[in-house]
C-alpha cells in the first residue's frame, strides 16, 4: 500500500524531468537552426574577409538566403548581420559589374541597415565599424560619418588581422582627410602586421591596390621597420610594382 504513493511521486517527477527536458529542447532549437545556417554560410564569408578569393554570384545568393534563414530563428544575433553585411558588399560589387550602379545601390542599403541594426547589440565590433565605413563611402563618398566610422573601428579593434586585411585598404584610399590620430593607428597597424611574416604578403597586395598617397604611406610605415628593401622586393615579385 505504501508503494503506491512512492511510484505515483515517482512518475510525477519523471514527468516534470520529461516536460523540461522538451522546454529546454524548443528554447535551443531555433539557435541550433540559426547555427547550422551560419555554418552553410561561412565559407563564402571567410573568403572574402580573407581576401582569399571571389566567391561565383551563386555563392553569394546561397549564403544570403542562408543567412535570411539563420535570422528567421535568431533574429537579434549580431554575427548573422555581420555576415550578411559582408555578402551585401560582395552582391554590390556583383550586380555593379552587371547592372550598373543603379542596379547595384539597394545592397548597400540593405547592408548599411544591418550594420546600423547589428551595432546597437555590438557597439564594440571593428569589423562592424569598418563595414559602416566602407558601405558609406560607397553610398555617399569620404564624408564625415565614414571617416568618424573608419577611427571607430581601429579604436575597437586595433590588433585584429582579420579586420585589417581590409580595413587598411579602406584606410590607405582615403588617407589625406583621416585625422592625425586615425593615420597613427594605421601606421600601427601597418608595422604589426609586416612583424607577422603570414601578412607579409596581404601587404604586399594592398600596397599593389592602392593609388598615391596612401601607398606611400604603407611603404612610409614599413621602411621605418627596417623593411623596404624585403617589402620591395616582395612587391616586385607579387606585381612588378614599385
């Protein structure tokens, strides 16, 4: 008779263990959905944050409906609008070579609205800064908001590599208006990354990107390493530029 009771809480509790077992199994859901879309995704972004290639526009639509979908699930993650800011760009400079300009500016505006949205979650991200940064200087030129933007990002992230393997083109094409403080942190940048020999030559290839000053600038900063002649030398055999 005394055993009843005894299994009766028994199952209750088994019951209650069960019941928020599946609580917690539709709370993880939705972030395990939005992890396995970001995964599909990151691919293509790693290639263009590590300017290691051009993805095919194929790729590009495929990790943006991929990232749309890791928002259906996670709509407050800041990564997803970091990388889906990242694609916006790539699409940009797809559909400009297809279409024109015209065709081309609704994805700048779309990533400048998911980097504006990302920013009030991760107001300490420099590779949302220099996102802002390099979307309005595409959408409006070199004004104010962009170049407040562009120093945002080296005070948020002065040391990232994986950030500077673009930012620092940015930094170089719009050298003569950054203020005095902007262009010293980019000279720090520029001398942290020639003492790391695996960046040696993202250098080399930003330098072969840039028009005067800003490449002066880059070979200025280098050569006050001790490095001008080996930088050279690197140039020269990355493009026979000099």
């Amino acid at each position: 008779m005394t055993s009843r009771p005894y299994q009766r809480s028994q199952l209750l509790s088994w019951a209650l263990v069960f019941v928020f077992g599946l609580l917690l199994a539709a709370m993880a859901l939705p972030r395990l959905a939005a992890e396995v879309f970001l995964l599909r995704s990151a691919q293509t972004v790693d290639v263009l944050t590590n300017a290691s290639g051009k993805p095919s526009r194929q790729d590009l639509d495929r990790a943006a409906k991929d990232l749309d979908w890791a928002r259906r699930f996670s709509p407050t993650n800041p990564i997803i609008a970091n990388q889906r800011a990242t694609i916006d760009l790539a699409l940009y400079d797809s559909e400009r070579g297809r279409t024109g300009l015209d065709g081309a500016f609704s994805f700048l505006e779309q990533a400048e609205e998911e980097i504006g949205s990302a920013l009030h979650l991760s107001s300490g991200n420099a590779n949302l800064w220099y996102l802002l940064a390099e979307t309005g200087a595409r959408l409006s030129g070199p004004n104010r908001q962009v170049l407040q933007s562009l120093q945002l990002s080296y005070l948020a992230g002065p040391r990232e590599g994986w950030v500077a393997r673009r930012r620092l083109g940015l930094a170089l094409r719009l050298w003569p208006l950054l203020s005095a403080n902007t262009q010293n942190m980019v000279r720090r940048e520029i001398a942290t990354l020639w003492s790391l020999p695996a960046y040696r030559t993202d250098l080399a290839r930003i330098y072969l990107g840039s028009q005067k000053p800003g490449a002066e600038a880059l070979l200025e900063a280098i050569a006050e390493r001790g490095g001008r002649d080996r930088f050279l030398r690197l140039i020269d055999q990355s493009g026979n530029k000099s």
